[in-house]
C-alpha cells in the first residue's frame, strides 16, 4: 500500500467498473488525498482477500456482485439500512478496528430520482422487476417517500411474494408473477432490478404497464441505452434513465462514510455522461 489512504471496489468481474475514476474525481474535487482501485475478487477467496487488504493499510472497501451477501456476514456491525436490505456495498474501517457494513444503493437511487431528475415518489404506483439482491437494497427507501403502492414481480413469483411479506411492515407492498400484472392499473414508475439488461434483453412486459407521463429506471447502465430504456422510450416515458446516476450518487455517500465529506455529484455524473455520448 502507499502513504494515501487507501479504499478498493471488489468484484467480479470487476475491470469495467467505474468506481475507480469516480472516487478519484471525488479526492480532486475535495482535495483528499487517497487511492481507490478495483480488484478482482472471486467469493470463495472474499474473506482471505478483505482480511488482506485492511491488515496492509485500508481504511475501506465496496463490495459489489457477487459479494454484497458475503460482505453482509462479514461486517462486525451494519447499519439499519443495511440490515434491513440483508446486503452491504460499503465496509468502513472504525476507530477500534471494528468494520462497519452498510447499503448506500437505496439511498443512491432515491437521490438519482428525487434530487437529479425531479421525480416524486409520494403517491405514485410504483413497479419493481424483479425479486433479488438488486430488489432488496432499494425497497425499503422507496416505501420511505410514501408512494401509493409498491408492486414487485417475479419470474418465480413466490420470491416476490416473500419479499413484499416481509417489507410489507413498512407500506402497501404486494408480490406477484408477470402474468398477474397484467390488466393492472398502469404504473407511473417501472424500475428494472433484473440482469435482463445485461445481456439485453427483456423481462416479458406488457405494452400497457406504463403509465401517461409515467417514468422508466434501469439499475444496470451501459456505454448504450439498455434493452429496458429503450423499451421506455418506446413507450413514450417521460424520462427513461439508467443507474448511471445511481452509480455516483451511491459512491457518494460511501465517500461521506468514509472521509466525512459529502462530494458533489452532478459534475461527475456530467463528466460520465460526456464520455458515453449522453447529453
């Protein structure tokens, strides 16, 4: 390790990631001096390689597919946020040693949505595809702005139906399959948490689920538009986003949690967006 604190993403894979030119845009902006890399790291070797990386120095990682679950375990105490989504993107090395687990995607969507784009959740019917790691860390942020109604759908609907059971403490949240949305009031929010984009392709969607006005959010981004915003543009959404702005936003408070700065977001999501041809 060098004289700079040092913070890592592990992942696999993990050499496209862009969390590295993210936080170093982050230390330029607030003048702090740090290193941040991206590493390679298999879940199988997940404990050996955190174990490592604090003992020469760290100060703190982000941990992101297929090791959210894994960092989760292994976190000596986690945040609320984090508990409830049973998964940890961030571990912060504490003053006795201890590691700190926490979930800033939840938080980084509800800014993207809320702070960049103006998109109010209060009162919305709100659709979320798919039941996964992805669906866990932002349901709960999400029935924090009070929409209307929270759908999640499922392939195998009694993952979603699981879920909503046990988010349904905190609002109006059902689970179901494709085949029961179907007919179904339009949605003024769609949010992709699948991995259909990644390969794009598409979740098996209706043309009728969105509503007049009505806003589409892909987690996953890309250099392109993905399979999913593209259906939404195809559907005359208002806005069809990608997780780009997630992205930053969730590094962001990671960056809080560790240096105790909050970093302004907007210009690197610009400086981003310019690299891939977005205006």
């Amino acid at each position: 390790m060098t004289d700079k604190d040092c913070y890592a993403v592990f992942g696999y894979p993990i050499k496209h990631s862009k969390s590295p030119q993210i936080h170093r845009l982050f230390a330029e902006q607030t003048q702090q001096l740090l290193e941040y890399t991206a590493q390679e790291v298999l879940a199988e070797r997940f404990k050996d390689s955190v174990n490592v990386f604090f003992s020469q120095g760290g100060k703190g990682l982000n941990c992101t597919l297929p090791l959210k679950e894994l960092a989760w375990a292994f976190a000596d105490r986690r945040t609320e946020r984090a508990e409830l989504s049973k998964a940890v993107n961030t571990l912060a090395l504490q003053g006795d040693g201890s590691l700190l687990g926490d979930n800033t995607d939840g938080c980084g969507l509800i800014a993207d949505l809320t702070g960049n784009h103006g998109i109010s959740l209060e009162g919305a019917r709100i659709l979320i595809l798919g039941a996964g790691g992805a669906s866990r860390g932002i349901i709960a942020p999400i029935l924090g702005h009070s929409p209307n109604h929270l759908t999640i759908v499922n392939r195998t609907p009694e993952k979603a139906i699981a879920l909503a059971t046990e988010f349904s403490i905190l609002g109006d949240v059902e689970g179901c399959s494709f085949a029961d949305i179907q007919g179904q009031q339009p949605f003024d929010l769609i949010i992709n948490a699948t991995s259909a984009s990644l390969t794009d392709e598409m979740p098996p969607l209706a043309d009728d689920l969105l509503a007049a006005e009505g806003v589409c959010y892909d987690l996953a981004y890309g250099n392109k538009p993905t399979s999913f915003v593209r259906w939404g543009a195809a559907h005359n959404a208002r806005k069809s986003l990608d997780g780009l702005g997630m992205l930053v936003e969730q590094a962001a408070e990671a960056f809080f949690l560790w240096r105790s700065i909050r970093p302004q977001t907007k210009p690197v999501i610009a400086v981003l967006n310019a690299e891939r041809g977005f205006s």
